[in-house]
C-alpha cells in the first residue's frame, strides 16, 4: 500500500455506527520503502534505477547537508 499520500498522517477511525462510539485517531507512518517503490514503478531501466535510488536523501549531515544514498 502505496501511503505517500499527506491526508493519510492523521485519520479517524471507528466513525460507523457499529462502533458505538469508540473513535480513535491514527496514522500511516510514511517511510523509504514507499519511496523504493515509487522507483521501482517508475524506473525505465537498471541505469535509471541506480541513478534515482542514489538520489534518495537518507540523513542529513552535522552540518545540515543532505546525504543521498549515492553518498553511501
């Protein structure tokens, strides 16, 4: 599932009236892996692959900087 999505980061649930009232606030944590496979969908060939994969940004630096996975 596919949870790149900004409305997904706080959602209520338990709303029906089967729930009697017991509603909850979650959320979808959002992490690399949905990234991964965006570029998997959208990559065209190997070399397009290990070129949009290395230009993840993964941390930052002390400084602030950003480190790609290329940096790796």
């Amino acid at each position: 599932m596919d949870t790149n999505d900004r409305f997904l980061r706080k959602i209520t649930v338990g709303q029906s009236p089967t729930e009697k009232g017991h509603t909850r606030e979650c959320q979808f944590d959002i992490s690399v892996a949905s990234e991964i496979m965006a570029v998997l969908a959208l990559t065209t060939s190997l070399s397009d692959m290990r070129e949009r994969l290395g230009r993840m940004v993964v941390a930052s630096d002390f400084a602030g900087n950003p480190v790609t996975a290329e940096d790796l």
